[in-house]
C-alpha cells in the first residue's frame, strides 16, 4: 500500500518553502533596468509552492514504490525482470500487427494529412535518423558526444556549398556528405578518444562550439551568418514536382533513410563490431584484456556515429534549401541526446518513440513551445534518476547456435 | 608598451573571473568526480540575483556602497542556495550510478537552469548597474586599467587567500581533503560525505556568485547564457591547470585569461572562443593531467 | 612433462612513484603445466598480472613468451588487447564481466581478437561473415558447456550468481585461444562445492595442453592443483619448488607467519 505519511507531508512542506526562497529573485522580481520599473509577480510563488509540494509527494510515493518491487524481486530471485518491450516482441500475435499498423500509418501519412503535417512529420523524422546515429556513439559506445551537431553542419555545408559553387545533384552529394562527416569524425577522434569519458563530453563540446564560430565568422568559406539559399532540392529524373509533391517525395526519401539507417543499425548491433562497441561500454580494460582494441572501436563508433550525422545533414540542407549557423548549436546536440536518453539508450524503438515525442509534442502543443528546452532539461535529469534505460531498455540478442536449435 | 600593460591587465582580470569560477570546477571533481555542467549556470544566475536585488534597492535609494554590498550577499546567498540544490536534486540520487548518468543529468540541469532564467526574465541582455565608484586618484593609470579592474584583483586574491586557509587549516577543510582522496575510507573514519560534498558545492556556488558580481559589474550588461561560455572556458582553465587541483585551477585561469587576452589583441577578437576551445583541445590531447595536476592509475 | 618454458620473466621490476611493487622478478612457466603465484597480500601478484597482460608497462625487465615451434615474443610494452592476441588471456580478481550482455555475448566477446568481420560485412552478411558468426556461435556454447552454462546462455551476466561468474570469466578468457591463461584468485569468494567443480575444470582445462598460472590464497586449492609454485613477498621472489618443497621452506613460512595458513 502506498501510504503518505506525516514525515513525508513535512518533508513536501519544507521542499515547498526551500523552493519558494530558492526562486524568490529569479521568479517574483521582474526588472527593467532601462525604464527602472519593477513587476512583482507573487503569484509565482504560489505555483512554485505547490510544484515543488507535489513533485516532493509523488518522489516519495515513487521511492516506495520502488522498494517494495526490489523487495519483491529479492524475493522471487532468480527470475529475470522482463520489460514490456520484450514481452511486447516475445508475442508475435500482438507484434505483428501493431508493427504492420504502424508501418501502413506511415505509408499513407501524406494521403491523410496536410503538407504543414507532412512537413512537420519529414522534420520528426530526421530527428529519428540523428537520434539513431548518436546512439551508436553513445547509447551502444558509451561515449558522450556533445559535439554531434557538428557533423550534422558538416554533411549540411557540404552539399550547400557542393551545390552553391559546383551544381552538384542531392544524390551525389549525399554519399559525400556522408563521407565527410565521417572523416572529421575520424579527425576529431583520433586525439581525444584516448580520453576518459568526461573529458570526451567536454572536448566534443568545444570541437562543437569551434566549427559554430567558424562557419559563424568565415565568411568567404561559408558566407557568415546569413547562410546559404536557393539549395537545390532532391531530385526525381529530371520530373518537375509541384510543391506539395515535393514535399510527399521528401517525406518518403526520409522515410527510405529511416528504414535504412534501422537496418544498417540493426545488424551492427548484432554483430561482432556491435558487440565490441556495447562491450566497450561496461568495462573498458576487461574489454582490452579480451583482445580487442579500444581505440580502433571508438574510432568505428565515432565515425559511424558521425557518418549517420552527415547523411541527415544533407538531407536537411536540400529539405529547407536554406541553411545557416543558428541551425547548429550546442541546444540541437542537447536535443538529439535527449531523444536518446529519453528513449532508451542503445534501444532501436526506443530512439524512434523518443524523436517523434520530442519534435512532434513541441509542435502540436503551441503553447508549451516555449518551455520546449527547459522541459529537455527536466527530462534529462529526470530520465537519469527514476528511468535511466529509457523508455524503451535494450533487449540483448540472443544467438542459436546450428547444434542448439531448441532452447 | 602601453598596449602590451593594458592586454596585461586585461588577461589577468579575465584570469581572475575564470579562476572564481573554474574553483568550483575543480572542488566539486575532486570530491565526487564529475563535471560539474550546471556550475555555469550558478555564476549566471548570480549575476542575475546581483541585478535584480541591486535594481530594487537603487529604486529604494540606498548609497551605492551599501547596494553593493548587499547584491553581492544576495548574489552569493542564492548562488550556494543553487548549488545546494542542484546537487540535491541532480547529483546526490545518482552516486553510484554508471559514470555516464550523473554527466548527463548535469547537462540536463545546466539547460534547465539557462531556460528558466530566460523564461522568468528575459531573453535579451539586461544592462547591469555601475556599482563600483571610479575615484578621481586613479585617473592616470585608467586607460590601461580600470576600477573593476582592480576591484576583481583584489577580490579575487583576498578569496584565494580564505580559500587556502579554509582548506588547509579548517575541519572543514580536512574533510574535504579526506573525501576527495578516498570517499569510503573518509566516511568509514566519521566525516559526514553527504555534508561535505554539500559544502564543496556550497563553496563552489559562492566564489562563482562573487565572479558574477564582479564580471557583471565589468562588462555591464548581462544574459541567461553567460553562463554557458563562461562555464567552458573556466572548466578549460581547471584542466589546464589540473582538475582536482586547487592551485592549478588558479594557474589555469591566468594562463588561459592572459593566452586570450594576448590572442584577441594581437590577433582577432573574432575566434576569440576558438582560441580558449582550441587550446582546451590541445591540452586534453597533450597533457591531460593538466600543469599540475598528477596522471591517474585506474585499479584493475 | 614437457619441459620448455612457455613464459621467461626476467628481472621484472615496477615502480610506482618512488615505491617498488616488483623488485627483479624471475619465473619460468614450462608449457603445459599449473603454475602458481603465492604470497602474502600485497606481495604484488596481481600487479605481476597487469605487468603480464599489458595493462602496466614494466619499468625494466623481460617478458617473453615462446609458442611452442615458434619464435619467442617480447610482451613488454604491448597493449593489453595485443598481448592477448600474442595468446595470454586473464581473468580478473575482482570480477569483470560485461554485466549488460549476455552469457553467451560475454563469451562471443572473447572470439573478438581470432574473427575479423567487419562493418560492411556486419551489414551485408556475406557468407563469410554468416560462417564466421555461426562458428563462434558454436565454439561459444561449447566453452559454456565446459564450464556448466550452457543452459544460462541467453541469461544476461549480472543475473548470474558468484560462482558461475568466476566460470563465465574463465570461458570468456578461454574463447580467446590462449597459450597460457592466467587465473587471478579464481577461487576467491567460493563454497567448497564451487572449490571442487573449479579444480576439475582446471584440471580438464590443463588436460587439452594449455598452460596455466594462477594467483591463489587458497592454500587447500594450490597445493592439490600447482605442478609448480613460485612465492613472492614484498615484490620479490622469495621462493619456487613443487609444493612439497614449498611447504616445508622456513622462509615461505616465515613470510605467512601471522597470517593463518592452512596447508590441510
């Protein structure tokens, strides 16, 4: 039974006032220092109060919660948890056509929907191709990459400024883009990935924040601030597309790009390369110790990380015919691992549900767009205490060998 | 010549912010061995707490001494009370969870912390007050070196002085000594850990708010995002200096506050950035273990 | 008994800052015997192992490991991951499993360094790569089923109870095709029961000709297993014989004196 007791009322009471002279400066005063005027909000302070006496609450119900099942799994040791995602596969009854529903609802989108959705939904969905590619680097590595976004500019600029100067086509420069990134992967990896995890995080964040302040201000390479326009859009045999077409013609490009970059995903994560890369993860020396060599699979992890980045940017690029810096920032890194970690990390479903929550909720819930960062942020810390595997935890393969058919 | 005093004085102020900052950087990763994400957004924060109380009391016409000084108690009071906080809520659940977890819950915080600040302020650049007076004897010396100049380096090394003496002559400070080298064997032998680590971020917090204050009172105008770059560039100065250590933190920031300084005057002051991120590169790939600091063995 | 050695040290030092874990250490390990390392704690066993397997560099002295018809090989100053290659597999004290995968996974793991598959092959699953899958598939549930976990395979590791996860390591050390497999306290934390299933699996393990050097506090264990014993204490070889010598040596007593030994 979950019972709130009076320890826990008192202990939500004093979390409330802590959090109402916490926030005092910051949520109750409102200056403007040019006109000398100041707004005095109390109101504030009341929904600061009862915020942090619920959220205080419902910590609690949740901590007991949690003891009792740990309590009950000692218990009934032996038997391993199963999460719903594995019972959800394990019964092909209900999968099977939960998943063909699923893939028919993204057939037909652009027959049901307006251009604006399909628009929305082609956005959601390279966010699902970025969040796939992170989780090699750091759902399956281990290793947090705070500079993805940079790839991501890589591929872009790549064919932006491919097709500014030289004309060249979307299919052509989408291998290159892809190419590149990897190479400034590769670049960028050799040094640092000897690197204890921190400091990776760290130093992927100024590689991150470098490339930002040069397309910023290299002006003659990357022409400034003010980006690049007119980017020829992907092409289909010559075939003059009308706008809505285009739009359709994208959407299933990017939906081709999903199924492929989940296959690929796929069978990496099942195979010796994956393995090494999710070994890598749990324990760096034993990992050594077992002959395999940790700077080359960091190396694969980070430029395939990176190539998957690339990729998106192209795609990105020729989907707005327009591009600049601001679409760059560290906030975008942040966003694409918050898809991960929210997800599940290292979990293929996990990646997908956690990309079309984060991108589409923002955009169906006008309202709340605004809180859209500070809700990242919320997410992150709280995925990390009450849920760190995600909403979707990774299931591990199991192998049949050719003698042991039966289990 | 003059040129070369005035980039001088302008690297070692610089320093010096970076220094109050990059302190707690160093404190807070010698004791539980984390990045510290959100330690920006602390220093941000309290330049905003500054702001705000010193707008409210100008408008009640206190003297500008007494103003000043009660910004900065509040600057540095919320500050620590952020910090506690931060590490309460974000932190101390996640001791003992995979290394990865308490790093991205403090990316998290620090995103956090930058939107509710833009959300319940503004997004655009505040212009912050003139608190510091500009005395008429220090008229010749003025175009290399201004007041907040020197009133950030002596702060600056009035606080490094109470630090050292907290840390080496203190209880207080033999705890956090005993905790950073060996947590278990610390709390094993009596120390309250919990407490401890309490006080480093408590600390921490506080030196940021005082280099927000005076960072602020410097440059003149203030935005939710100081606090990103700003956390950057002193968390390289603890690296260059060797995180962990807390003279090296100091070294780190003057090496780094005078490199930009000299980078940005004789150079560009458009990859003014780069230069700190570049060099923060170069010394992770080079020399990890910072100027100071010591390599680590990992035990197998 | 094949008399070869398998393994020469010589003259092992390492330092630590100013403090001398091993102090010109030497140890012959002939090839197809169970060689033990006894001391007291701290003697700098298990820092004789990260010297081994890579994981420190030594600060002078030689490594050198000689596969029978083959040229010797110099280990000093390899990788850890190359000296596993060279054909030196461990275990570790405290174990170091890969918690998150597998039973079988942590095994396939160890196939590692003898595959090679690569990424493309890993997406197009060629035939080869197909193949190379199925045979470590296969070589891997035969090492579990020397070890009794066949039936857990698909069980992930951290669900293991101790003992199993002591076998785990030796499975997944041995998917690596070592000559000599190096076993860090492989007893430490067992029942009597577990005891005696891990000294017939060493046993059987010794039997298809590998060599094997193990650290042990268990006096019990070395003495029925070792063919051969070196004692070190303080970094330094104070003693090597075959157990019986060993037991009656006055230094190696005096070195455990205090320390309560059971030579049952």
């Amino acid at each position: 039974m979950n019972v709130i007791t009076i320890k826990n009322f008192r202990n939500a009471l004093v979390t409330a006032l802590w959090f109402m002279f916490l926030t005092f400066p910051i949520m109750v005063i409102k200056v403007n220092t040019t006109e000398n005027l100041i707004v005095w909000r109390w109101h504030n302070l009341l929904y600061v109060g009862a915020t942090a006496f619920t959220a205080s609450l419902l910590t609690a119900l949740y901590r007991q919660y949690r003891d009792r099942k740990r309590s009950q799994q000692q218990q009934e040791e032996g038997t391993s948890r199963v999460s719903w995602n594995e019972r959800f596969f394990n019964t092909p009854a209900i999968a099977r056509p939960v998943c063909a529903l699923g893939a028919l609802f993204f057939l037909v989108f652009p027959l049901l929907f307006s251009t604006y959705q399909v628009n929305i939904m082609t956005t959601a969905l390279m966010y699902v191709v970025l969040g796939l590619g992170l989780n090699i680097v750091v759902g399956v590595a281990g290793l947090l990459n705070l500079g993805y976004v940079a790839f991501y500019a890589v591929g872009a600029y790549t064919y932006a400024l491919l097709n500014m100067h030289y004309g060249v086509g979307f299919w052509v420069a989408l291998p290159l883009g892809g190419i590149m990134a990897a190479l400034f992967g590769i670049l960028l990896g050799f040094p640092v990935l000897r690197l204890r995890g921190d400091y990776l995080a760290i130093v992927t964040l100024g590689f991150g924040e470098i490339i930002l302040l040069v397309l910023k201000n290299w002006s003659e390479f990357s022409q400034g601030p003010g980006g690049i326009s007119n980017i020829s859009r992907p092409g289909l045999f010559n075939i003059q597309l009308s706008m809505e077409a285009t739009l359709n013609y994208q959407y299933y490009l990017t939906i081709a790009m999903v199924l492929l970059t989940i296959f690929v995903i796929n069978r990496l994560q099942n195979s010796r390369i994956g393995r090494a890369l999710f070994a890598l993860r749990e324990d760096e020396i034993a990992c050594q110790a077992m002959g395999i060599d940790k700077t080359t699979i960091k190396l694969t992890a980070f430029a395939l990380g990176a190539t998957w980045a690339g990729l998106a940017g192209v795609f990105f690029a020729a989907k707005n015919a327009y591009i600049n810096p601001d679409s760059f920032t560290f906030l975008e890194s942040a966003m694409i691992l918050c898809i991960v970690v929210l997800g599940g990390m290292g979990s293929i479903l996990g990646v997908i549900i956690g990309a079309l929550v984060l991108i589409l909720l923002p955009e169906y819930l006008r309202a709340f767009s605004d809180y859209r960062m500070l809700a990242f942020g919320a997410i992150l810390v709280s995925m990390m205490i009450f849920r760190p595997q995600g909403i979707v935890a990774n299931i591990r393969q199991s192998y049949r060998s050719s003698k042991d058919g039966a289990p | 010549m003059e040129y070369f005093l005035e980039l001088v004085f302008s690297g070692l102020t610089r320093g010096s912010i970076y220094a109050l900052i990059a302190l707690g950087y160093t404190m807070v990763y010698g004791i539980i061995g984390l990045i510290n994400f959100a330690h920006g957004e602390i220093y941000m924060i309290g330049a905003f707490t500054a702001l705000i109380i010193a707008t409210v009391l100008n408008m009640y016409g206190l003297p500008l001494p007494a103003v000043l000084i009660l910004a900065a108690i509040a600057a540095i009071v919320w500050s620590a009370a952020y910090g506690f906080t931060v590490e309460r809520v974000a932190y101390r659940p996640l001791r003992g969870a995979p290394r990865l977890s308490p790093l991205i819950s403090a990316i998290g915080m620090s995103i956090f912390l930058q939107n509710y600040v833009m959300l319940a302020q503004t997004p655009n650049f505040l212009p912050f007050p003139t608190l510091i007076p500009e005395p008429a004897f220090l008229e010749p010396i003025a175009s290399m070196v201004g007041t907040t100049d020197l009133t950030i380096l002596l702060v600056t090394t009035v606080v490094m002085v109470l630090l050292t003496l907290l840390i080496k002559f203190t209880r207080t400070g033999k705890a956090m000594r005993a905790t950073s080298q060996d947590r278990t064997m610390a709390f094993l032998v009596g120390v309250n850990v919990d407490t401890v680590i309490s006080i480093t971020f408590v600390i921490g917090s506080s030196l940021a708010a005082i280099g927000g204050v005076l960072i602020a009172s410097h440059i003149g105008q203030i935005n939710f995002y100081i606090g990103f770059i700003a956390g950057i560039k002193a968390f390289t100065a603890a690296v260059l200096g060797g995180i962990g250590s807390i003279p090296g933190a100091v070294l780190g920031s003057f090496v780094l506050g005078l490199t930009e300084s000299f980078a940005t005057g004789y150079v560009s002051s458009a990859y003014e950035d780069v230069f700190a991120f570049s060099l923060l590169v170069l010394i992770l790939i080079f020399r990890p273990a910072g100027l100071l600091g010591k390599a680590s063995i990992e035990k197998v | 008994m094949n008399m070869e050695p398998i393994l020469s040290v010589r003259g092992l030092c390492m330092d630590f800052g100013g403090i001398r874990a091993l102090d010109k250490l030497d140890l012959r390990i002939r090839a197809g015997e169970i060689a033990a390392l006894i001391g007291p704690n701290g003697a700098g066993k298990t820092t004789f192992f990260n010297c081994l397997t890579g994981i420190y560099t030594p600060t002078a002295g030689e490594l050198l490991l000689a596969p029978p018809g083959q040229p010797s090989r110099r280990l000093n100053g390899l990788k850890p991951n190359r000296v596993t290659e060279a054909g030196l597999a461990r275990t570790f004290q405290n174990i170091r499993l890969f918690p998150g995968m597998t039973v079988l996974e942590n095994v396939l793991i160890g196939r590692h360094c003898r595959t090679k598959a690569k990424i493309l092959g890993a997406i197009l699953r060629d035939p080869r790569t197909r193949r190379e899958e199925r045979e470590n598939v296969d070589i891997g549930m035969a090492l579990l089923k020397k070890v009794g976990l066949a039936h857990m395979a698909d069980e992930v590791a951290k669900n293991l109870p101790y003992g199993a996860q002591r076998r785990l390591e030796i499975a997944r050390a041995l998917a690596t095709e070592p000559l000599l497999l190096l076993l860090d306290e492989p007893a430490a934390g067992m029942n009597p029961q577990e005891t005696q299933e891990l000294i017939s699996l060493i046993r059987s393990i010794r039997a298809e000709g590998l060599s094997i050097l193990l650290i042990e506090h268990d006096m019990k264990l070395v003495m029925s297993l070792s063919d051969y014993i070196f004692v070190v204490d303080y970094g330094r070889k104070i003693a090597e014989g075959v157990p019986e010598e060993v037991r009656i040596n006055p230094v190696v007593i005096k070195a455990y004196l205090g320390e309560e030994v059971d030579y049952a």
